[in-house]
C-alpha cells in the first residue's frame, strides 16, 4: 500500500509536527512493509540548513521514505508577510509535487501550514485514492496565537478550508477528545469518522536517567531542584505566567527554573528575567535528540502550560517525552485538556489554573516540598508513557489507513 503525507516540516526539521511525522513515515515502511511518499518543504527549523533547489521540486530518499521536497521561499516566518509568503509558495510547489506521485492508495494531509490540505484532497481526488485529514492544529483559532497579525478575511478563509476539508476527508485524526468535542461541535465534523490518535514519544529511546549526568553536571544543576519547561518557547504557553511564578519562589534558594528550546518569546522573556533580576530564571537552548534524555533527566519535574481558552484547538506534544522521561508535571492548562487529564488518571502530574502565577508558584512549591511524592508521580508517569508510545500510535495509523483504503487485515 501507498501512503503519501503532505505537511512542510520533516526531516531534518526540528519542529514536533516534524519529528513525529518522520518517525511516523519511517516506521510504515520498515515495520507494516508500506511505500510511503511525504510531500514536505526546505526544513525551516533545523541546525543541518537544508540545501536550496533550482527546482520547484527535488526529490530523494532517507530510510525507505520518498521525500518530495515542494522548494517554497524560506523568509523569517518572524513576521506574517514572510509566513504567509512561505505558505503559498509551499502549497504552490507542493500541488505540482503531487502531479509527480505515484499513484497513492492513501493520501495524508497535516495542517502544516493549514492550508496544504487543500493540495492532498485535490491529489487523492485525481487519483482516486482516499483522504486523511490529520488535525494537529485546528484554524483559524490557532491562528489567533500569531499577535502581529489579526484578519476577519484570513480568519474566514480558514475555516471554510477547515471545514471544507473536515466534509471531504474519508477519515480525520484529532490528537485529544477534547479536540474531537472541538470539531464535532464547532465545526460540523461527522463523529463517526473521527479517530483519536495521541501523539506519542519512543519509550526505548527515551528512558528515566539519573539526575547526576553530564548536562545537569556541565550546567551546575546537579544538586538543584529543576522545574523545567522543554520545547517550542512560543505565544501558547504563556510562559510570562511562569516568570510572576519565580518572582514569588526565590526564598527556595535550591529550586531552578529551566526554560529550554527557542521561540519566538525566548529573546523578551530572557529580557524580562533579567530585569526582575530572577535569578532562580535560567535559559538554555534548543537540544538535539541526542542530548533529550541527558537534559530529560536533569529536570525533577516539568511545566505543560497553555493559554487559557486554546486547549483542544492545540495538543502540547511535549508531554509524551515528559512521561517517558519518568518526570511528573504541573498541569497549567484547561482542566478539559489532555494533559490534565492524563495527570489525574495517572496520577503523574498536578493542576495549576492556566494564567495564575500564584497558582502555578503553589504548584511547583508542592513538589519541591515534597520530593518522596514527587518521585511517586514520576514512576506513575514512566508506567502511563507505555499506552503513548511510538509503537502503539503507529499501529494504530497502520489500522486506520488500512481501514480506510478498503483493505481486511490478514489474520
């Protein structure tokens, strides 16, 4: 069977969406035995610089997955003229990307940008195949987090392209219930070909590691209390909330607040923190693969964090890593949200009202008042890790798109 993505960000990538689909695509081929094409764009995020093409399409192969790469603009996505700029050329190269498949069985669309559902209903449509749309983002509401710019024209675009293709799709993939809640009840999504598929993280590759090791070492953190925040250092965390939180910790004189990643936020709050002269603030960067379990472990606990109001319109896919790590978490989210969900059921993590800076200070407070608790949550959130790993989600991929083409499973 023939499995063919369309999202710009893959490998070499660093963004999740990324990451995931590259793990998802790789694992198709070399464990269900499928072919498997991804329609993906120059990576935007990524330390190996992805070399340019005269052409609006290149094409090659990594690990048994045919990498179409639909050559768009590569401008600062900083600012909306250059992210728009990126996503049209994107879709533009992308469309005649499709003219070049083989044909598909299965055609999969993620929301990267969100438009680019559009170019993988029209391929599957003019080969006959079926359609996938997999929801990682639901717009235009997402798009509200972008604050430079704001458009009731680009807002309704969005969404009729999102409900066009929730309509249209033989399948959609939400992350979360809340989320499925979301689109059923907002969007007119038809419940019955809605599936939920978490993400996910490799619980092989990704295990419980020991505090004292050598990033925790390099950084002095070795006989510190780490509450850390890992991954994108963006406008849906709302990370300012965390700051007013260390404002009102600073008598913990062994608790470090670490935010580690990059983002569009990381240059004014490092600002922010160095104003407030908070020094129990601490900055690092974006680390790869490589170093995750090293800097996973460091942490004794993590920070899930979203604006209030946005939960089920985005899944923070960070969390997965968190609880293969064996790390507990404050959940400072929307209590109809995953991951605070996940948190109660497995008793791995502990609620803080989204935006409350004293709610959020009290929370990290109880778990570094009480750290034989505190490793409880985190051998609670290592079990939990195994019903959200790589392997499972894949399977249930493999399921559904099989499924969907029609096609029985062999005994």
């Amino acid at each position: 069977m023939h499995i063919c993505f369309f999202n710009r960000s893959y490998w070499p990538d660093q963004a999740a969406t990324g990451q995931l689909l590259t793990e998802l695509a790789e694992d198709l081929v070399q464990r269900h035995g499928c072919e498997v094409s991804v329609v993906a764009g120059r990576a935007m995020h990524s330390a190996e610089v992805s070399r340019g093409s005269a052409k609006l399409v290149s094409r090659e192969t990594r690990n048994g997955v045919t990498i179409l790469r639909a050559n768009g603009t590569r401008f600062w996505p900083g600012r909306f003229v250059g992210r728009a700029t990126n996503y049209l050329t994107y879709f533009g190269s992308s469309n005649l990307a499709g003219l070049q498949l083989k044909r598909p069985d299965v055609v999969v669309a993620l929301t990267d940008p969100p438009i680019v559902g559009l170019a993988g209903l029209w391929t599957a449509r003019r080969a006959g195949a079926r359609f996938v749309f997999l929801c990682e983002d639901v717009f235009p509401e997402v798009a509200s987090l972008l604050g430079d710019f704001h458009s009731s024209l680009v807002s309704r675009t969005l969404n009729r392209v999102n409900r066009h293709l929730l309509a249209h799709s033989d399948a959609t993939v939400v992350l979360g219930e809340r989320m499925r809640r979301r689109l059923v009840e907002e969007k007119g999504a038809d419940p019955s070909r809605i599936e939920v598929i978490h993400n996910w993280a490799d619980c092989e590759a990704i295990t419980p590691g020991p505090r004292d090791n050598p990033f925790s070492r390099e950084h002095g953190l070795t006989d510190q209390f780490v509450l850390m925040h890992s991954g994108n250092v963006g406008m849906s965390q709302n990370l300012d909330v965390l700051l007013e939180a260390a404002s009102r910790l600073t008598s913990r004189d062994k608790l470090v607040i670490a935010v580690v990643g990059e983002g569009s936020r990381r240059r004014s709050l490092e600002a922010d923190a160095a104003r407030r002269g908070l020094s129990n603030v601490r900055f690092f960067p974006y680390q790869p693969k490589a170093r995750l379990s090293e800097s996973f472990a460091t942490a004794d606990a993590f920070l899930v964090s979203l604006k209030a109001g946005i939960e089920g319109y985005i899944v923070p896919s960070k969390l997965y890593g968190i609880l293969a790590a064996g790390r507990p978490f404050v959940a400072a989210v929307d209590a109809s949200c995953e991951v605070a969900t996940i948190a109660s059921e497995y008793h791995c993590g502990i609620s803080a009202t989204p935006g409350d800076p004293n709610a959020l200070a009290e929370s990290i407070a109880a778990l570094y008042d009480n750290p034989k608790q505190t490793r409880i949550m985190g051998d609670n959130a290592r079990k939990a890790a195994w019903q959200f790993d790589r392997r499972v989600a894949v399977q249930r991929y493999y399921d559904l798109v099989l499924r969907v083409a029609g096609m029985a499973r062999a005994a």
